[in-house]
C-alpha cells in the first residue's frame, strides 16, 4: 500500500472519530457538568499520550531543570489554553446549545485565525481573507438565527458566544503552537498533563468532587481518546504520511457533516435545514481563506487544525 493510500486511511479513521464526538459531548453532559467532563476525558487522554510517547520513545523522562524552559514552561502555559479553557468553555457551550449548532460554531477558527494574525503576526489582511470571513459569518448567523431574520435576534446568546470564543481560544492556541518544534506525543503529554492539574484545581477550588458514574466515565473516556488523545496522533500521522497533506488535510471537514448523522439518531435532534446551511457557508468560507494561507503563516504541509508534522519542524526559522 502506498504512502498516500495509507494517508488517506488514517485521515479517514481520524474524521469517522471525530464525527462522534459532538454526540458524546452530548451524551455525557446530559451526566455530568462541563467540568467533570474535562477532569475525567483530560485524565484518560493524558494517559493515552504519555502511554503513546512511551511506547514509540521507550521513555517517557524529562528533565525538570534543564528542559524547564524548553518544555516544561511552553506546556505549562499551552495546557491552560488547550485542554483546559478551551474545552471548558467548549463543553459549557454544548451544554446550553443543540449540537448541530455549537459544532459548526466552534468550526470558524480556521477564520478567526486569520484575523488574529493581523495583530499577532503582523500579517496584512487581503480581500480574500476579508470575503472568506463574511462568508462563515453568515453560516454563523444562519444557525444561531435557525435562519429567522424577520428580527435581529439569536435564539440562545450566552451559548453561541461560547461557541464562538472557544474558537478564538483554539486559534490563538494554535498561533502559539506555530513555533514549538518538538515531537507531538511528547508535546500533547505535557499539555493535557498540566491541563488535568489545573482543572482538578478548578474544582478543588469550587469545592466540587466529579461524580464518579458509569455512564459519565463511559463517555468522557470517548472523548478523551476520540477528540483528544488517539485521533491527533492517528491524524498526524496521515499529514506525516501524505505527499500532499492538503489533500488529505481536506477530508476533515467531512467531519461536522458526518457528525450529523449521530446527532440526530443518537442524540435525537432534528436537524435543522438551516443548520445545514450555515455550516455549508462556514466550511466554504474556511477553504476560500485558507488557500496559499501556509506560505503567509511561515508553514510547510499544514494540516488546517494542527499545525504540527511528526520528527520535522513545521515551522520555518526567520
């Protein structure tokens, strides 16, 4: 089987899990609260990972002192971002809205990220990022109007701008990940690492204690290993594989489309049609923007989600 083929197969498997984990956030938040779900899936994922690099390493050993600023201290501050703001606020958003809705809501950080590299990066906005981002903006509208625009209204405020700002919280994520060259498994290890410790925080803090049921660890040990854990690293290696990973980068946005399926024979929602079309327009207007966007952000082969490539630095030194 050729390189490509194989690439295609991962990316496949990679989309067919991540299709059901709106369905799981769902699911397991009709149990537990949002940070009960993040305690528990950031658990299971951060095993997963350190079980992954350990078992392509051999090891999983770092040194406190000497690799403190090198590894430690970046995974420190990206593991507040990612897993633990982002998928609080994510989860919180799940739980006040449909799953049809917050899904393609959450799916326009591929435009925020254009648009915070104009601050970030210095980055000149050209008109097609400016078009490609009106355009997911009506996909944005669409769903959080269910497409009513007989009056300015959204049908749950506090729920969509959840959505929204979880979006905004991965991109500047990835904006920071744009420049950590080390190994994924590692990487990822030490972010949900930290990000389990501030979260077990956060409710110690709260004085909570995560309700400890089948049916929650049940489904925050899908997520853990479906959206978090497994599915990035069987994705990276189908970017890693692939002599034209935005090929194969592509087949991720079957993903929400997919993920509709389940919401709807699972989860029991209708689907809307204006969901439909909303999420049609945001897609469209993520693929108008991100084309020849990875020579404008310094980036080799990138994946449109994951701005890192195994045993290579993704990102090139200026």
């Amino acid at each position: 089987m050729t390189h490509d083929k194989r690439a295609v197969l991962y990316a496949l498997a990679a989309v067919l899990g991540w299709s059901t984990v709106a369905t799981a956030f769902k699911l397991t938040l009709r149990v537990t609260d949002p940070a009960a779900t993040l305690f528990y899936s950031s658990l299971f994922s951060t095993i997963l990972l350190f079980a992954i690099d350990g078992a392509r390493r051999n090891r999983v050993a770092i040194h406190p002192v000497r690799d403190f600023r090198s590894a430690v201290l970046p995974s420190a501050l990206n593991g507040f971002l990612n897993p633990f703001l982002y998928y609080l606020v994510l989860f919180k958003a799940y739980s006040l809205l449909p799953a049809q809705e917050a899904q393609p809501l959450n799916y326009t950080w591929p435009i925020v990220l254009l648009l915070l590299s104009a601050p970030m990066l210095g980055h000149r906005l050209r008109v097609r990022d400016i078009a490609s981002s009106a355009i997911s903006f009506a996909g944005v509208l669409v769903i959080a109007g269910r497409g009513d625009f007989s009056a300015v209204r959204v049908t749950n405020l506090p729920g969509a701008l959840l959505a929204l700002g979880s979006s905004v919280i991965w991109a500047f994520y990835w904006l920071r990940n744009m420049k950590d060259q080390r190994e994924i498994a590692p990487k990822l290890a030490l972010n949900f690492f930290f990000g389990f410790l501030y979260v077990s925080i956060y409710l110690a803090l709260r004085g909570c204690r995560p309700p400890f049921t089948a049916a929650a660890l049940a489904g925050c040990a899908w997520i853990g290993i479906f959206e978090m854990g497994f599915t990035f690293f069987v994705w990276m290696k189908a970017i890693g594989l692939a002599r034209r990973p935005a090929v194969v980068s592509n087949l991720v946005f079957l993903a929400p489309f997919l993920s509709l399926i389940p919401i709807h024979f699972v989860v029991g929602e209708k689907i809307l049609p204006s969901s439909v079309a909303g999420l049609s327009l945001i897609v469209a207007g993520i693929l108008a923007g991100k084309r020849n966007a990875a020579p404008r952000f310094g980036i080799r082969n990138q994946a449109p989600c994951f701005p890192w490539r195994r045993n290579r630095a993704t990102v090139r030194k200026t």
